[in-house]
DNA sequence: TAATAAGATGCAACTTTGTTGCAAAATATT
DNA sequence: AATATTTTGCAACAAAGTTGCATCTTATTA
C-alpha cells in the first residue's frame, strides 16, 4: 500500500512526505470525497493546516485528485481514477451527495449525458451531482 | 417594479425592509447568478455584512432563491423562476459558469436529461453545471 | 393614525477558514 | 556523505461567517 502511494508521488514529481502519503492515505481508505475540515479531523492535528492547503493543492495541480462542486461553502475533493494531466482535467462521471450521511461518492459508472447548450457558449467541462439518500443510508 | 417585489415579500411572509428590496432588485436585474460577495460590492456597503448574511439565507428558505454548486468557496446564489415551496425546492435547468467573465447563469431552457442511479440509490435532486464561455465573452 | 407587538438591523465581539513569508527540517540529488 | 531542492510549521494576517443584544423599522390593532 505504502509502495504504491510512493509511487504515485513520485510519478507526479512530488517528494515523498509524510502529511502527503497520510492524506493519499484517506482517498484511497474512503470510498467518497473528502473536504478540507474531514482531512484535518482524521489526520488528527498530526500536520499544520497550512500543510493540508497546499497538500490538496498540490495533489490538485497534478492531476491526482478533481473538485466536486457543492453547495456549502466547502470544496470537496476525490481521488482521480484514471490519471489525469496536470492542468487538463476532466472528469465524466455522476457525483452523487447523500442527504443523510452526508458523503458525496464518486459514481463511476454513470457517465454524464451530453446536452445542446445555446448558440454562443462553448462549453469547456460539465458536472452533474444528485443529491438524495445513498445507498447505504436506506438500508439502514 | 418596487410594487412587485414587494408583492413578493409579502407572500413569502418577509416584511418589506429596505435591505430586501435592495436585494431582490439586484437578483431581478441580472440574469444570473450572485455570491454573498458580489451583492456587498454592489449594493456598495450600503447594509452591515450580516444583514446580507441573513436576507439571503431569508430568501433560501423562502423559496425565493436557490444555490447553485461551485467549484470555489462561494455559494452562488439565483432567483427561482417558479416559485418553490419551502424547504422543498427543485431546479430542473442546467447552469452555465463563465471561465472567462467568471458569471454563473441560468439555462432555463436546457432541461437536464434523466439517468439511472445504481440500484439503492435514491434521487431527490440533480444538478448540472456547464462551464465555458459564455456568448458575451465568446463575442467580446 | 397612534400605540403596541413583532420582526429586522447594525454593532461588537468572536470563530472559522484561508493565505503569505520565512526559518528550520526533511527529502532528493550528486 | 554533502549539497541542493522541497516541504513543513510557525506566526501573523486577511477574509468569511456567526451570535447576542440593544435599537430601530415594519406590521398590526383598536
């Protein structure tokens, strides 16, 4: 696990750090996304919140995690699966925000349709999030 | 105009006040979308921060406006078209996020198409946000 | 329309969230 | 192992958001 972690820094051109392998760490154990605030409270104050910031952004600028958009005032991220270039990202899949349990889950395989915008705009990328009861929630 | 906002106030059982008014004005002159920032600067420090903080969160619940998700941390904010029932408010149109201007618009005319969840899951509201260039920018 | 009740506003003080510069520490390179 | 390169944590700060409370405004009613 540990290996392949490292290796997935290196491949970014990222040195191998603690805070860095620990917060990859999270992505990989937790199947959803991940805010700023979850990744402090589970990294247990063990790093400075300045280090968090630019960890998320960096795993960012390299293509190693996306943004999913929300509607509270708190970026959400999630773990890229197929690699993405620096810069160029582009996800095509369905992310999903239980109102109960509160997780937002990446829906692979649900590929967002395509749509005819208007005359005039160009469209560079699209997301869609359904929000409802996940379905872990309605089990239980 | 002034009349019909405050026709709307008052069906939304808000009192008519000076800082809603202002407020409403502004979403009813633009057509799209407002952060908390955007309507500070406009209304040029006209009313305390906290009185926005509280009139757009007002509004929310009222069903007077809806957020939209973003990538950044700012909720933006968009008037309903159709009036919503509060706490139960749905969107159907997909939004349009300018790269360039950096506006979020309304597509009120592009319906976002259906998908199919994975089993267990339940929806209860979609969201589709589109971004690009807008047509002003695209032009200019 | 004046008096009262209900509600909204602004201020102050505070908490939370995010940013920047810089010295010390850790990692990578030779 | 020594040096160069990065990263980290601290401090100090800026920005964003929240809460309680006295004051003022709007709504209500007689």
């Amino acid at each position: 696990m540990e290996r392949e972690l490292e290796k997935l820094l290196k491949k970014s051109r990222l040195s191998v750090t603690d805070s860095r392998v620990k917060i990859l760490e999270l992505f990989f154990n937790q199947q959803g996304a991940l805010a700023h605030g979850d990744i402090e409270k589970r990294t247990g104050e063990k790093f400075d919140r300045v280090t968090v910031y630019r960890t998320l952004q960096a795993f960012l600028t390299k293509g190693i995690i996306h943004t999913i958009p929300t509607n509270d005032n708190s970026i959400r991220y999630a773990l890229c699966k197929d690699t993405c270039e620096e810069g160029h990202h582009h996800d095509n899949h369905v992310h999903f925000v239980c109102n109960d349990c509160g997780n937002t889950t990446c829906l692979e395989e649900i590929i967002i349709p395509e749509i005819k915008l208007p005359k005039g705009y160009a469209s560079n990328q699209v997301e869609m999030i359904v929000s409802g009861i996940c379905r872990a929630c309605k089990k239980g």
